[in-house]
C-alpha cells in the first residue's frame, strides 16, 4: 500500500478494538468514574480503550511515537507519532449521552497526515488521509465520500459553537455572541461532531476556545480533505498552538470570522 492508506487500514482495526470496549462499558452500571487533576472526569473506559490501543500499536508499529490524553507520550527517534484521545466527549459518555467517540490521528513532523473518528454510539464513522479524500459511514468497507458546504454568507450560515464561559474566559465572548445572532443558526453540538457535521456539509462553522492536540489532530485531515479550513484564531494552521483556540470552516466564511474572532482580546490595565 502506498501513501498513508496502510495506516488509515491499522487506524481502523484500531477503532474496532476501541469500539468494542467502549460500546461494553457505555451506560454499564459498574462504569467506575474519577476525576483527573484537572477535575475533568475519566472513566474506566477511557483507560481500558487507550491501553488496548497502546498494545496494537506497539505491534503494529513499533517504531512510531504515541501521545495519549490518559497516559502521555511514548516517544521515537523518527518523525511519526500516533495521537489518540480514548474517548473525547468524557462527560457525554458518563451520563449516557451517545455523542462520543475515539479519536485516533498520525502526524509527521508535528503535522497531521491521517486522521479517524469512531462514534459506535451513534453508528458513525469518518476518515481522511493527506490526498485520500473524506469519508464517512458505519465502517471501513462502506464509506461515501463527504464534502463540506458552499455556503458563502455569514447570514445563511449555521454556526457550532462550545462552551461560552470558555469564550469568556478568553475575553472574546461579546464577539462570539454578535456571531451567533450574525448567523442564520447556533447551535452547540460538542466536542468532535460539530467538527463532523461541518466536514459532511451539514453546518458551516465550528469554533472553540481551548483545544488539547489529541482533542484536534484526526479532526485537521477529515475537515480539510473535506474541502474545509481548520486553523487557530490567529490563522494559523491547527494545531498550531497559540492560544489553543480553533476554528473550523468551509474555507469560504473563514476570512469573515477571523476578522470578527482573531484579535487579540483587550485587557484592562485598570
């Protein structure tokens, strides 16, 4: 196999074995919860889903590096990492919201060249590789190919947004709520599946304050082979690091919305 598609094929026998274990302990009644230090919640899942990926890789391919949200970074001499986030959308599966899913991406050389998002919960699947095209389906054997919208005006377009007291913290919450009344629809679906919605041409624009880089490699590849932008608040491309922030687009609206969201916040000296 050339190109990347050898890893978008590990990648998703790497999201079978994810599935299996998460759909197992999703609503279970056992399901053993704690808080990190952060206070942000990890379940047994979480745990159990990155371990098992951690073994295949170390298989598989023994000479990558491997970032985890719940167990850091493996490092390697060569220039490719694997970055896995167990299950993004913690508090969603805790409480029994289907909206989450594993998010597994390759970077080489800090930038990300593959990318696949599993959510067994609700029967969806997305996957891009650099010059592969998106795809989105149930699994790896029936996928169509997913493109973002041509919505070219901010008033006819529907915004995804996450977390206003984020957006306040970071001082820019006036202007993301002149957005959202600038748009011809808000709404706050979370986590990856706004950024999936987008890549499918469902909705027009994602924004979030503060992002971890496993939150957001595997989403760069899907929304830009999508035909989508995905960059930081300064423009630069995600994950860049900056302030963290994202903002995903269909490339057309993405000038209008950084001139409304990418200046640096104002502080009060007083």
């Amino acid at each position: 196999m050339t190109g990347y598609v050898a890893d978008l094929t590990l990648a998703h026998r790497l999201a079978d074995a994810a599935d299996a274990l998460s759909t197992a302990r999703f609503r279970a009644l056992d399901l053993r919860v704690e808080s990190k230090p952060d206070l942000t919640p990890v379940s047994d899942a979480d745990t159990a889903v990155e371990r098992e990926i951690r073994a295949l890789l170390a298989e598989h391919r023994p000479d990558d590096g491997l970032l985890g949200e719940e167990y850091g970074e493996t490092p390697t001499a060569g220039t490719r990492q694997w970055v896995v986030d167990p299950i993004d959308g913690t508090k969603n599966f805790v409480r029994g919201v289907p909206i989450w899913a594993t998010l597994i991406a390759l970077l080489e050389d800090g930038h990300p060249v593959a990318g696949l998002v599993s959510a067994p919960a609700l029967g969806r699947r997305w996957w891009a590789a650099r010059g592969t095209g998106a795809y989105a389906g149930p699994d790896a054997s029936r996928g169509t190919p997913i493109r973002v919208s041509g919505v070219n005006r901010l008033a006819d377009a529907s915004l995804c947004y996450s977390s206003l007291d984020g957006w306040e913290k970071a001082g820019r919450l006036d202007a993301v709520l002149q957005l959202m009344r600038d748009t011809w629809r808000s709404r706050a679906y979370g986590d990856f599946y706004g950024y999936m919605l987008l890549a499918e041409g469902a909705l027009d624009v994602m924004i979030e304050p503060e992002l971890s880089l496993w939150d957001v490699a595997a989403l760069v590849p899907i929304v830009t082979e999508a035909g989508g932008r995905i960059t930081d608040m300064s423009g630069r491309p995600a994950p860049a690091g900056g302030d963290n922030s994202t903002l995903a687009s269909n490339g057309a609206l993405h000038p209008d919305i950084l001139r409304r969201l990418g200046s640096p916040p104002r502080i009060d000296a007083g």
